[in-house]
C-alpha cells in the first residue's frame, strides 16, 4: 500500500469536505486548510527521519554529542524534580493511608504511581521544557541566520545533521532518564518512609515492587521512547520551519514545549487505556 | 586587454537563464530574467532592497524552486535534480550569504573543515588540515583557525565566510551583498579579495550588490534588476550613461553627485 498516496487522498477528501461547507470569507476553513497542510508537513518530516536514520553517512559524533546535552546534562534537574516529588508525594500520601490503617501500602503505592505515571510524565515533562525548547530555539536561530541554507549550499543534508542526531538523542536518553528519575523519586520517598517507620532500604524496595508488573515497566519504557521522540520531532520541526528572525526563534521555542506537552498528555491517555485493556486479557 | 575583449574571448557559459519568474504569495518578484555567465567573469547584479537580487542567486544554488523559466548551471537544470544530483552540483558552487552564516557553535577550523570532511571522505586529517590553512592563508586569517565566530569583526566574518566556499574549489561564487555593513577600508579589502579569488581560483563569480564602488570594481559585465528584470546590461558606463530617473539617483548616492 502506498502510505503517501492513501494520506494525499484522506486529505483531498477532508478538502472536500471543507470546500463544500466553506463560506466565502470564513475564518474557520482557512484555520483548517492550514491546520492540515501543517498535518502533511509533520508527516512529511516525521517520513523523512525514518527514510534518513537507516541511510548513509551516520553523524554519529554529533549523535553522541547530542546525547551527553539531551542525558548528561539533564541528571540535575531530573535529580532535583524526582527527589523532591518523591518526598513530597509520600509526605502527602502518609496521612490518609494511616487513617485507614494501611501505612504499610506506602511503597507499593508509590512504587506503582512512579513506575506508571509518575517517572515518565515528569521526566517527559521536564525534557520537553528543558531540551524542547533548547532545541527549538537552537535550530530556529540557525534557521533565521541563514546557518542551515549554508549547510545545504555546502552539499551537507541539515536533516541528516541536526534533526536525525537530535530526536535519535532524545528517543534514546529520555527512557534512560526515565529510569534515573524513578529511581531518585523513589529514593526520596525511601528517605521519608525511613524517617517515619524506620524501615529498611532492601524491605522498602521490595514492597515497593511487589506490586509492579511486567507490563507496567515495558509500558513505562515504551511510552517515555514515544516521549522522547516526540519532544525531540516536535521541536525540530518547529525550529526547522521558523520564520520572521528573533521572533520566530522565541515562538519556535514556545511552541515546541507546548505542543509537545501537549501530545504528551494525549498520549498518556492513550497508552493508558491501552495497557489497562492488556492488562484486562 | 580590454573587459570587453576578455569577455568575447570566453564565450563559455557556465550559468544560462531563461524566461525565469518567481512570485512570493502573489507579489511577483522576477518576471522574465535572461542571464547567462561566462567562464571567468565576474557578473553584478545591481538593484535596490526587495527587487529579488537574493532570491535569483538562490534560485541558481537550488535553495528556491522557480516558478518558469530555465535555470541551467554547469550543463545541468537545477529544477530538474533529485536531491544527490542537487548535492554534487552544490560542490561546484560556493555561496557567500550577506550574514555569511558561519556555523556559531564551531570554530573557524570546523566551519572550515566541517563541508570537506563529510563531501571528501578519502582525505586524511592532515590534507584537510592543509586545506584549512590554504585557504585561510588566501583570506589573510590563518591566525584565526582557533576562533569562535563570535570573536571576529564583521570584516574577518565575510573573508571566513569566503574561505569556507573556497576550501571545496568551487568553478562559481555566488556572492549576496559582501561590502554590505562593511566600514569604507574593509569593502576595499573584500574587493580586492573577490577579484584575487577570480585570478588565484580561476572561478565565475554572480555579485549581488547595491554598493556601486564594488560593482564598479569586481564587475566585467553588470545588470540593474528592476520590475523583475534586467533593464541595463553592459559595463559600468553603460548601464549609467542613461537619463533613467532611478538610476541617475542609485549613482547619484553611491558617489555624492
């Protein structure tokens, strides 16, 4: 089946649609036609990092390079957000747990809410902020000061160079910070725990995953490689298509981070109806 | 020997252009453009902001897609080559942007290096390294290769700017505004180093440019771009021996008449 084809044509039929509805001078189908001709361009783009990821030559320099700023260089915030909403959350969660008598769920609960929800939505959350609007910004500058025409008239493929490392980078780092961050978080929930109940390092962890599955840890990793390549293709695009010089560069960065935030939740519902319909078989 | 005879002696043409138009959201921009370049010429295009001088060189490096007429450089339809085609032709040409869009997060040598390295896989660190400092011999910066782009005046960027197109030998420059926002002593250097590029490289060079002294200068044969299309080709005399009010007032600013 020929994918492009068969989008052209799903297209053509919602252009259909619009022009037959369409009134002369309405706001709204126009918002549309842009709406999905910006669709296309996404696909096109999101077409094009897989046709150029497993085509020669490899950046795998810049690959790594970009892997130590997406990874490396977000351990400390990731650090500091996964310990402090790992104390903050068991300190939260104490409370009502003891009125109803069951403190010893502390762990388990907090193994499950980081394992599941917890750890990849904020570790997405962060990097969309963090290394979303990095990358956003970095290539819209680049965009608007003539840097990646240069790299084009140089007969050097921008794509391959600046996109292709970048959300390899992001796909790849995001899960593995993923993890870093579960684990901080629930080290900081330890440390509150131990406080309160003196229980032990070895005993808190095994409660803590007593009650988490398989499937909550392969879905955990999967949706934070759907994360990071979303974040990472989400803020390319934006800053591979800037316009308009400094202004552009800021709404590229602005626009990565909230569109990215943004399909994140979406597909934090979707995986999570999704697991929870595995999970019932 | 005269311009004029050098130009009848290299008939060559590396670049032709026919019947081009290109229209941004309805507002046409170039509206029928003839050209063509000889081998070892130096050809200005002179017209002021907005008249399409940039988009016309851009549309040569393929950057822009025309939307009629025939764009043939080297023997080849630009608009008719797939991407790796587009790419070899591209190794041929050496554009030189106003802002000259030096990579800020590398050094000179891995703006230098960074086209050469990934289009010439055979060589070896140490020809590269020599072809580095070639070229930046030919732009008088050699002790710059350890810089930041940052770190330079707007004079150094341009002849940096310069080396990096030089580094792949290319047969044409395509140079878009070089004297623009230069102080009066360093448009006379970038002079000197584009008609030292032309001798020493052996190139065809397409100066965009509204800077009358550069034209004056650099330029064999020059063109004034209005309305879309050239409306006085010859050399400098004769595109401004005409009672044309606009271009009685370009010369009239460019020499204080």
């Amino acid at each position: 089946m020929n994918i492009k084809r068969t989008y052209i044509r799903i297209i053509d039929s919602f252009y259909w649609l619009i022009r037959k509805h369409r009134s002369d001078d309405g706001i709204f189908t126009h918002k549309l036609d842009r709406f999905f001709l910006e669709t296309y361009d996404i696909h096109k783009f999101i077409s094009r990092f897989f046709r150029e990821l497993f085509t020669k030559p490899f950046e795998f320099r810049e690959f790594i390079r970009q892997s130590y700023e997406v990874g490396v260089r977000s351990i400390p915030l990731i650090t500091l957000t996964g310990f402090v909403i790992g104390v903050v959350f068991t300190r939260q969660s104490r409370p009502p747990l003891v009125e109803f008598g069951a403190a010893s769920w502390l762990p388990s609960l907090i193994g499950i809410a980081f394992v599941r929800a917890l750890g990849p939505l904020v570790t997405a959350l962060i990097s969309s902020g963090k290394v979303g609007s990095h990358i956003g910004a970095e290539l819209a500058s680049m965009k608007v000061t003539e840097q990646i025409d240069a790299m084009d008239v140089s007969a050097v493929n921008p794509y391959k160079f600046l996109v292709v490392t970048r959300v390899a980078a992001t796909t790849i780092m995001i899960p593995l910070l993923m993890l870093y961050c579960t684990f901080v978080g629930m080290l900081g929930s330890f440390m509150n725990v131990h406080q309160n109940e003196l229980t032990s390092f070895v005993t808190f962890f095994e409660s803590a995953f007593a009650q988490v599955s398989f499937l909550d840890v392969s879905a955990a990793v999967f949706k934070s490689i759907l994360y990071g390549f979303t974040i990472g293709i989400v803020a390319c695009y934006r800053g591979f298509n800037a316009t308009n010089g400094t202004q552009g560069v800021g709404r590229a960065a602005n626009r990565a981070v909230v569109f990215s935030m943004f399909l994140i939740f979406a597909e934090e519902l979707l995986i999570v109806q999704i697991t929870h319909w595995i999970a019932a078989f | 020997m005269k311009k004029e005879d050098q130009q009848s002696a290299l008939k060559e043409t590396v670049i032709t252009i026919r019947g081009l138009h290109k229209s941004f959201g309805g507002l046409p921009v170039l509206q029928g453009i003839d050209l063509d370049l000889f081998k070892g010429e130096n050809f200005v295009v002179l017209g002021r902001s907005g008249s399409g001088k940039s988009v016309l060189i851009k549309i040569i490096a393929g950057l822009l897609k025309p939307d009629a007429g025939t764009v043939n450089v080297l023997g080849q339809h630009v608009d008719l080559l797939n991407d790796k085609e587009l790419q070899s032709l591209r190794l041929r040409l050496g554009f030189i942007f106003q802002s000259s869009a030096l990579y800020d997060s590398m050094t000179i040598r891995e703006n230098l290096e960074f086209s050469m390295v990934r289009n010439f896989k055979t060589l070896s660190a140490k020809e590269v390294d020599h072809a580095v400092y070639e070229v930046l011999d030919a732009v008088g910066l050699k002790d710059k290769i350890n810089a930041m782009p940052a770190d330079l005046s707007g004079g150094q960027v341009k002849r940096i700017g310069i080396a990096r197109t030089l580094i792949l030998h290319p047969e044409i420059m395509l140079y878009d505004e070089p004297t623009a926002g230069l102080d009066p002593i360093t448009c006379t250097e970038i002079i000197e180093l584009i008609n030292e590029v032309k001798t020493r490289f052996n190139t065809s060079s397409i100066i965009i440019t509204h800077d009358l002294t550069c034209a004056k200068e650099t330029g064999d044969r020059i063109a004034m771009l209005q309305d879309g299309h050239f409306t006085r080709l010859g050399n400098f005399g004769e595109v401004f021996d005409t009672d044309d009010i606009r271009i009685k007032r370009f010369f009239d600013y460019n020499f204080i008449k």
